[in-house]
C-alpha cells in the first residue's frame, strides 16, 4: 500500500465522516455548562489535543458516494485537498492523540464534578 492508492482502499472514508470546530478553552462552569448542553445532542462528542478543545461532530458528508469516493473530487474543498493521508485515521484512531476525550454527556458531567468541587449535584 502506498499514499497513491492508500484511500482506494480505505472504503470505510473515515475521514469524510465527521467534522471538528475548534472551541476556546472551557475555564468556568459556565463554559462547562455550554458544553453539557451541546453534548447532549446526537452524534457530538469533545476532545482536547495539542491544539486544543475541539466539538466533534460524527455526519457523513453529502458528497461521499456509496462506493467511498467523493463526487465532487475535482471541486471538492480546499480542506480536503490539504487532508494528508500519510498517517490518517486508516492508519490509527484519530482517539489516539487525544488528551482528553467525552464521547456522552455522563463522561463530561464526570469531569465537571471532579474538576469543580462545589458543583451541582
Ligand atoms: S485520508 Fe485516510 S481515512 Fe481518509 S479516505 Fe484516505 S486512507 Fe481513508
Ligand atoms: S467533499 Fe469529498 S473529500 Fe471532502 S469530505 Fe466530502 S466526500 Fe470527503
């Protein structure tokens, strides 16, 4: 397998499933508090990495044909045309680099009421 024909064979397009936008650093409760609510709905879950805390939205893109390739690979956007598959989620989880991951709203009320002490109960 090389980096020409790796995506080719990755039928699963891992990397067309989800998108992430990057957040600033929750400090007070209240920030928490924002994220408790976004992580209550589907499909959304929170990571933090060397670069920061990140909402993670699992949604396939619209484009991703059934087959796995991208119907619109001559438009498609800059930032998949910037996405390196050197070592891409085929390769590794993308958990694996996280520091801190809450894929429920029970893991992040978790880490709130040991993070605050006088946090509601
Ligand atoms: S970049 Fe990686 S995860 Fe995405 S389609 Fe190619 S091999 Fe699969
Ligand atoms: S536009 Fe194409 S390459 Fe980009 S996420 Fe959608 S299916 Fe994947």
């Amino acid at each position: 397998m090389t980096v020409t024909n790796k995506c080719d064979l990755c039928h699963r397009s891992i990397c067309c499933r989800y998108i992430t936008q990057h957040i600033d650093t929750p400090r007070s409760k209240l920030d928490f508090e924002l994220l408790l609510w976004q992580i209550s709905h589907q499909n959304i879950e929170i990571y933090k990495d060397k670069d920061g805390w990140f909402l993670l939205f699992h949604t396939s893109c619209h484009h991703l044909l059934d087959d796995g390739r991208c119907g619109i690979y001559h438009q498609r956007p800059q930032i998949c045309r910037d996405y390196s598959n050197d070592y891409c989620e085929y390769d590794a989880p993308a958990d694996e680099g996280f520091e801190r991951y809450f894929r429920n709203y029970d893991e992040l009320l978790a880490y709130c009421q040991q993070r605050f002490k006088r946090w509601r109960k």
